[in-house]
C-alpha cells in the first residue's frame, strides 16, 4: 500500500510482511529501481511497527529522522550493497521468504 504525504514529493509505503531487518534491503531495491527506471536518485526513511513506534504520526517522524540522516548512494552512484559484493536486494529478500515457508 502506497499513500502519498502532505504533497511534499513523499510517499509512505506500507509493508507489512516486511520484516524489520529487511527494511534497509527494501529501501535499497526501491532507489535502485528508480534509479534504473526513472533516471530518479531518492532518498529513503523508514520506520518499523512496533520496535520503533506505535502510532501512524511517529512511524512518519521516525521515517523521516532516518531519512535525514541518509546519504543515498556512493559518489559512483553504486549502492553499498554492490560495492560489498551482496547480491541485489531483492534476492535477498525474496531467499528469506522463502527459507520461512
């Protein structure tokens, strides 16, 4: 489910089979398909339900702390995913699905 916020070119993306430990992994895939796609570089905030707040309003503060303190990709534009060496994001995600059915 995707929402749009205040009209400030943010959106909130709900995901709630997402696990807390693939956030980070979400919001790398995110970037990269818009980058790949849209020719777009975007920034990414994110917060999880429960650990971190418990009401729509701090889940947006929470995201968006986060999203301050992002730097986006690498001056060569590589994620920090690639330049470890990781496979992409989403396979990633997608093994952990998998490995818990």
């Amino acid at each position: 489910l995707i929402l749009e916020h205040d009209n400030e070119n943010r959106f909130v993306i709900f995901a709630p089979e997402t696990g807390t430990k693939d956030l980070p992994l979400l919001a790398e895939y995110i970037q990269e398909i818009a980058k790949n796609q849209l020719q777009l570089d975007i920034a990414c905030g994110f917060a999880a339900f429960p650990s971190e707040a418990v009401t729509f309003a701090e889940l947006v503060h929470q995201a968006e702390v986060k999203l301050e303190r992002s730097t986006g990709a690498a001056a060569d534009g590589t994620s920090a995913a690639n330049q470890a060496g990781q496979e992409p994001p989403v396979k990633q995600i997608l093994q952990r699905g998998e490995q818990r059915t």
